[in-house]
C-alpha cells in the first residue's frame, strides 16, 4: 500500500493512494490552517468505523440478515499532551432491518474487533475500545 501527500500552501495538502482517489487536508485556523479539508486524525477516525462497518456488513450478508440501515460512529477522547493520541474510543453501531438476530450482529461485531479490522487491531494497541450495538426494527 502507498499513500502520499502533495503541499499546496498553507497547511493544506492533497492525499492520495494507490486508488487514485483525491483527499483535500488542512489544519485547524489556530494551527495556521484554512479549514479546507479534513484533519488527519479524523480520517484515521474515519478508517476506523469504516473497516469495521465493511466488516460487520459482509459478515450479516453471509448470515442473510437484512439490514435496511447501518450507521458506525466513534465518540473518541485524546491525551491532553502533545502528541494527543487517542486514549478512549467507543464504536456505537446502529442498525435497522427486518427480523435481525441481535446474536448475529453481536457475533459480527465481535469477528470485526477480535479478527478482521486491523484498524481496530492497531489502535487498540494506544488506546481502549468498546463498542456499543443498537439494533431496530424496520417499519
């Protein structure tokens, strides 16, 4: 894998990968930024709850569940002191679909923390995480 950033003035950069897909970044405006893009702890945030949200998600297909709706969010504390890495992270997943089986999507979530997310795998190495599961019937 290779990623790389390209300066463009300022604190902005433009990210990238092997996927050919553009990232704009910047910093805050008290950190001499513009605000024009995302910071880059929010996009390790982001890979965070979307590893695991790819892996519970193919995990309740192959169980056949029928999710009508899924959403993963991370509420996430950081060190007071430079260099500020996360210390606390809780993963709430929120699903809605037809006759979902809370054991399944326990045992997806699960599989993701203990075996499949490497983003959850390296993290949990700095910081703690829990999850927390809401499931809902469709209407």
């Amino acid at each position: 894998m290779e990623s790389k950033v390209v300066w463009k003035g300022g604190m902005a950069f433009i990210g990238s990968a092997g996927s050919g897909y553009l990232i704009p970044l910047d910093a805050h405006k008290a950190a001499g930024g513009k605000e024009l893009g995302f910071q880059p702890l929010q996009l390790i945030a982001i890979g965070l709850v979307g590893c695991t949200g790819m892996d519970v998600i193919s995990i309740l297909k192959k169980k056949r569940q029928e999710v009508t709706d899924f959403e993963v969010s991370a509420e996430i504390e950081r060190a007071a002191e430079h260099p500020k890495v996360f210390t606390n992270i809780l993963i709430t997943y929120k699903l809605t679909g037809v006759n979902l089986d809370r054991d399944a999507v326990e045992r997806a979530v699960e599989l993701s923390e203990t075996r499949y997310c490497p983003a959850q795998a390296m993290l949990e190495k700095a910081a703690k995480i829990s999850h927390k599961i809401i499931v809902r019937e469709a209407h």
